[in-house]
C-alpha cells in the first residue's frame, strides 16, 4: 500500500509537470460552455451567416435544457474521449520505451501496483474534468435557457463516465503491451468507434453494449428519467473495465 | 450585422482560451526538443485557438 501511494504521487507529479492537470480539465470545460452558448446563439448565428433570400423566415425553437445537456455528452462523446485517448496512450507505452519502466520496476514494486497507480491517477483526472465540465455546462445552460436540477446532471454526469472509464481502461490495457503509443490510440478509438456504430445499428441486439450508457445518460437528461437499457450494460461495463485492467495488471513485462 | 454578444458570457470562454495558450507557451520556452520546429509550433498555439494549444500538449512536447 505505501509502495503504490508512492507510484500514484509520481504519477500526479508528472502529471502536474507535463501540465495535462491544467490542460485537461480546461479543454474540458470549453467544451462544455460551447455547447450551451451555441445553441443559445444558433438562431443569430443562421441569421447572420447564411446567405437567404430576403423574407426568408427560419424559426429555430431554442432547445429545452435537458437536450442542450444531452447535446453536450455528445461533446464528450467526439473530442473529449479524443483528447483523453489521446493524452492518455503514452500512459504506459512511452515509459517502457524509455526504460522507466525497467528504472521502477527494478525496485521492490509489485507491477500490478505500477499499473492501477497509472489506472488510477488518469481515471481521477478525467473524472474531475467531466464533472467539472459538466457543472460548467449546467450553469450556462440555466443561465440561458432554462432551469435543470442539478441532481439530474450529477446522476447522468456519473452514469456517463461509467462508459468513460471503460475507455480509459481500454486505453491502460492496449498502453500496457503495446509498442508505439499511437498504435495504443488508434486501436482504441477505433474500437470505440466500432462499439458506438453496433450499438445505433443494432440496437436491438447490443443492449449489453457499454455505449448504452450514453443513452441513458442522455435520456435522463431529456426525459428525466432514464429510458432503455441500464442495469445490463452497467454490469458488462463493470465486467470488461475489471478483466481489462487485471489483465493489464498482471501481464508480466516481457520487453 | 447587428449581432449583439453579451461578453459577460464570453468573457469565461477568452480567459480559459488565454490561459491555454499561455500555459502551452510556457512549456514550449522551457522545453529544448520539440516534434518539428519551434517556430512553427508558437503559430500554432497563437492562431488555431483552441486546437492549437491541445495539439501541442498531444503531439508536440517530446515524452521524456
């Protein structure tokens, strides 16, 4: 237990050293005010750039609150699990490759305990810049368009980075045997983008899918209730997160 | 082009823009390698707004 606090305080030093604790959660938060100033704007923003003709009428209803928030988990869907693959690859590839991973582990450090200090450290930091850029969307959007209980937003917040985690921990189990970091995030983007296409197409038979998060975060945040399958999803999400990252823990290294 | 913009909305949006870039900029002054040349990387940072300080975090520093 000491040796891995020791590990999770590396982490988050070098984390804070190469920024990614500011630049992440920031990213993030940007993400999460354009979208409900966007929509807010949307109607101007037609008015003024489209070239009609003159009389043209285009009446664009301002959207409810709820779907402005939904709206904003499809943000994360595309460029934030881009920029956390992203920032996240090297998270065990480019140490190996450098031979940092040797320099650990010649010391008396279990390699399982190596790998969840890195699990952890990067599962946290997303956390926080979800919830952060999630808070930061709910405020614009009750400042612009309408009221929206907040509990709702932390439920769905935390529904949506369940599907978050599994990502994460996709990225940590490719990171952990892969060569090249950009192989590690090309082969998880392309898996979540897999996943995400079965699951619009196939609905039917891909209740289990861990994207069916996203719908029943953004059902909660449209409806005010979740619609759709949850618990199912939510018990192969948890299954696969746990098998990805054992086997991510206890593959010895073999370079 | 009458558009009316409330900065005090926007006013969060530029300083979170600001400090990005100034922050990738520090970086960039204090690191000696980077993927391509330095010069480029500072256009970068300052023209593509957003995308410009995120891509140097990604792709531009040099893991160590």
């Amino acid at each position: 237990m000491k040796t891995w606090l020791v590990l999770f305080r590396k982490e988050w030093l070098e984390m804070i050293r190469n920024y990614k604790v500011i630049w992440i959660p920031l990213a993030f938060v940007l993400f999460g005010l354009l979208q409900p100033i966007t929509s807010y704007y949307m109607p101007e923003i037609l008015k003024n750039a489209g070239n009609l003709p003159n009389g043209a009428v285009i009446k664009i209803p301002i959207p409810l609150s709820g779907e402005v928030l939904a709206q904003t988990l499809g943000q994360y869907n595309q460029m934030g699990i881009l920029v956390l693959v992203l920032a996240f690859m090297g998270i065990i590839a480019s140490e190996r490759k450098s031979g940092m991973t040797k320099a650990i582990l010649v010391k008396p450090v279990g390699y399982s305990s190596y790998i969840t200090a890195k699990w952890t450290s990067a599962v946290l930091l997303s956390a926080g810049a979800i919830f952060l850029s999630m808070a930061a969307s709910w405020y614009y959007t009750v400042l612009l368009i309408g009221d929206f209980p907040f509990m709702n937003v932390v439920k769905g917040a935390s529904i949506f980075f369940i599907w978050i985690l599994f990502l994460i921990t996709l990225t940590v189990f490719f990171s952990s045997f892969l060569k090249s970091s950009g192989l590690v995030a090309a082969f998880t983007l392309l898996l979540s983008i897999l996943v995400t296409l079965l699951t619009s197409l196939l609905g039917k038979w891909m209740e289990w899918s861990p994207y069916q998060l996203t719908n029943a975060a953004a059902t909660l945040f449209t409806a005010g209730r979740i619609e759709g399958p949850f618990l199912l999803p939510l018990i192969t999400t948890v299954i696969l997160t746990v098998l990805l990252l054992s086997l991510a823990a206890t593959r010895k290294s073999n370079s | 082009m009458n558009f009316h913009i409330n900065w005090a909305l926007v006013a969060p949006i530029i300083a979170i823009q600001a400090i990005l870039v100034i922050i990738a900029l520090i970086d960039l002054s204090k690191t000696e390698k980077t993927n391509g040349p330095k010069w480029m990387w500072v256009l970068i940072i300052l023209f593509l707004e957003v995308l410009g300080p995120i891509s140097y975090f990604i792709i531009g520093r040099k893991q160590s």
